[in-house]
C-alpha cells in the first residue's frame, strides 16, 4: 500500500494501524506525534486508527534541546 | 523606473520601517532558556531594535557551551549566563533594555513572567519547562516563538497565538522522562541553534510588527544533515488538555521533571558524600557520564556507566547502602536516579555534579 511518509513516497508491505506502522518502523510510539492527513492521530487510539491508501503521514519525534 | 518612482517607493518603505521599528522599540519579550537558542535570538532581537529583553536563566556559563552558545566568550566562563547575556546585549545595542531573571521558569513565577511581555521566546533545554512555558502562554495569552534542537534536526512553530494551535495538540504529554537526552547529553551540531534561533527571531519580529503571515498552525521542521526544510500543517486541537474546548489543565502545574532541578529526598550535596566517604558510610558511585568525559577525571572509586546504559547495568552493581550517581552538573545523575527510583533502587544523584564536588575541593577528583 503506497503512502507519503515524512513528504516520503513509501510503500508498506500491507494495510496497516497507526501502531501497526510504528511498530513496522521500530519507534517507539512514547517519543513521536502522528499525523494522519493532517490530522494529529491520539496515542490511545493508535491501534483501532487504519491508516487510509494515499495518506499523508507525518511522524513527528520530541525535540527539545536548546 | 524614473527617479521620483524610486524616491516613493524608499518612502513608502521607510514609513513602513518607522512603523515597525517603534512597534519593536515599545515591545517587551521574554527569553526563556539564555543558550544555543536564547543566545542568537537576543542578539538578533537587541540588534533589530526591540526595546526590552527580559532574558531567564539560572545557570552559569560553561566551557562547553562555547562551541553553540554564541552570546558567551571564553572570559564568560564562570558567570552568570544572564550577566553576562546582558553585557553582551548592551554593548552590541546600547538602546535595549534588558532585564535579567538569575533563576528557573517556576509555577510560582511563570504566569507573571509571561504575563510582564508581549511575547514570549521558548529557548529551554527540557521539557518540564518547555511544557511549562506552552501552558502560561496559553492560560495568558501571549504568543509562544517556540524552537528546539536535538543533533542535526531542528523545530520551530508560533503557538499559543489567537486560534493557533499550542505544544499540547502536537505533544499532549511530555515523553517518558530519560529517553529524549538534551543538547547538553546528546549532542548538537554547534552550529544549528543559529539557524533555529534566527528563525525564530524572524517570526518574533513578524508578529510583534504585525507583518506577514507568521508561523501558526504549522510546524517546521529542518533537517541539517540533509539540508531539507518542510512544514507540516498543525491543527489547533479542540481535544487539546489546555487550550481545547473542554481544558483539563485549567492552572499551572509541574509537568514532568526539571532535568536541572530534582527533587530534593533524591539528592545529595558534596559536602555529604564527601562525609560518607570519609565516614566510610557504604554507598554505590557511578558516574553516568561519557567515556571521553570519565577519562578526564573522575571521583576516585566512582564506576563508568554512560547514562543510555544505566537502567539495565547500575541495577546489577548495587551493593550495600545507596546508589550515588552524578555526571557533569547534575542533569544526567538526576535523571537517572529518578530512572534507577522507578525501578525500585535507592538511588541518589550528586547535587551541582563533579563540577560542585571539585568547586568543594573535595579529596579524590584530581583532573586526569
């Protein structure tokens, strides 16, 4: 299935959840925000949220040094 | 274009220009954080004319922030960062009015702190006061020039503006505390809180001018090893616990740990090691800094074990009495003491680091 990870063209192995696609990726899902056609998808509901053919998915790590 | 055109058009920019730099003269902005981003953003604003900075720190300046802290010279070493922060200002820009705060973002002083400016410069170096400075600006009102940097990769956003969106709706929680390191612990390219810092400058200056189309509602995102810049749209969202429509977060509260501020009960003082040791009161040291570091000198006695690996390796040495962990300041023991705590250790960090252990003159720390 073809989605735009990071302004990426991507294609993953099959249909996935938002914590099916991070556990493919190996993130911990603790140090990210995603965004799913921008819109920020909530960690409690990572595993029931499918993300859709053609989306634009933007994995967001915390950075906070200054 | 014939000679009088040119002569309207410098007009019309230098009424413009006029407008604009005394809208930054009667302007007052809140730097939180005087390091790698807090020294380019107040260099830039002092020179760009902002009429006061209120620039927050309590930290003292440190050789190795040299190499990204560029408001600091060698001879600062030693001094206050605000001290010195506003020599440095007044003698590149006599005109600007910088007020200095030598002490920590606090519940107790965030609201009025940020209540005092126009606009506020998040240039912290951890989350509990980055979270901190995200809710005052949202509770307040003020606009929020957010920018943070970690290795190669920078962020930058204007939250907490009318109808924007704030840190909370990209990031409800902060991350579990110990596993995102700072500048300090992992690393930043020196010369990236420059460019972070610049363009939060930027975007300070745009809103405080009213020019242009700031950055709200959107989060950048540069990427400096492979030199790219994108910018992501970012919702206010209506969910969000403190600027929502239904806000669990209806006053200030510590969220997460303040790496440079730990708790008192998982603390130690030099003096007080330096009593157990004598005492011979048993403990565990270790020293969760960087090889390269240890290799400088040490406590003597202390064990090497770099922070990443102190959760899975301290827990396997702890012999009788107390763990007691520092590190350089005391930002890298304190998390890992609140980490080795989680796991059920009595673990200690040593309060100010090796740092305060060799300003104590204390035995057994001779440089290598």
């Amino acid at each position: 299935m073809r989605i735009v990870l990071n302004g990426e063209e991507t294609t993953l192995p099959r249909p996935m959840t938002v914590q099916e696609l991070l556990e493919h990726l190996e993130i911990d899902p603790r140090l990210v925000a995603v965004e799913c056609n921008r819109v920020v998808v909530r960690r409690a509901t990572y595993a029931e949220t499918p993300i859709p053919p053609d989306a634009e998915v933007e994995i967001v790590a915390f950075v906070g040094g200054g | 274009m014939n000679v009088a055109g040119l002569s309207d058009l410098h007009s019309a920019f230098d009424r413009t220009d006029r407008d604009a730099a005394e809208r930054l003269r009667r302007s007052r902005v809140l730097l939180v954080g005087m390091g790698g981003l807090g020294s380019p953003v107040a260099m830039s604003l002092a020179t760009a004319g902002v009429g006061t900075l209120v620039c927050v720190d309590f930290d003292r300046v440190d050789l190795s922030n040299l190499q990204r802290q560029v408001i600091f010279r060698d001879a600062d070493i030693g001094r206050w960062k605000v001290d010195a922060a506003r020599d440095r200002l007044r003698a590149m820009a006599p005109g600007v009015n910088v007020e200095i705060v030598r002490e920590a973002m606090t519940v107790k002083n965030a609201e009025a702190l940020v209540r005092s400016v126009d606009l506020v410069i998040d240039g912290a170096d951890n989350f509990a006061t980055r979270y901190l400075v995200n809710d005052a600006c949202v509770l307040v009102g003020r606009p929020n020039v957010f920018g943070s940097v970690a290795r190669f990769d920078g962020q930058v956003a204007v939250f907490a503006a009318p109808g924007g969106p704030c840190y909370r709706c990209l990031h409800p929680e902060p991350p579990p505390e110990g596993l995102i390191p700072n500048c300090a612990e992992g690393g930043v390219l020196g010369v990236l809180p420059g460019v972070v810092g610049a363009l939060q400058a930027v975007e300070a200056v745009k809103l405080l001018t009213g020019m242009g189309e700031p950055l709200v509602g959107r989060l950048l995102l540069y990427d400096a090893l492979r030199m790219r810049i994108r910018d992501i749209v970012l919702p206010r969202d209506p969910e969000c616990p403190v600027c929502g429509e239904a806000p669990t977060i209806t006053e200030l509260a510590a969220t997460g740990s303040f790496c440079a501020m730990p708790a008192d009960e998982m603390t130690i003082e030099a003096a007080e090691l330096d009593a157990w040791r004598r005492t011979g009161v048993p403990h565990t040291l270790i020293d969760v800094r960087e090889p390269s570091e240890f290799a400088e000198g040490a406590i003597d006695g202390a064990r090497l074990v770099p922070l990443p690996r102190a959760v899975t390796e301290v827990p396997r040495m702890v012999g009788e009495g107390p763990v007691v962990v520092y590190c350089r300041s005391g930002m890298r023991s304190a998390r890992a003491a609140a980490m080795l705590r989680e796991r059920g250790i009595d673990a200690r960090s040593l309060a100010g680091g090796i740092e305060a252990w060799r300003r104590g003159g204390y035995a057994g720390s001779e440089s290598a």
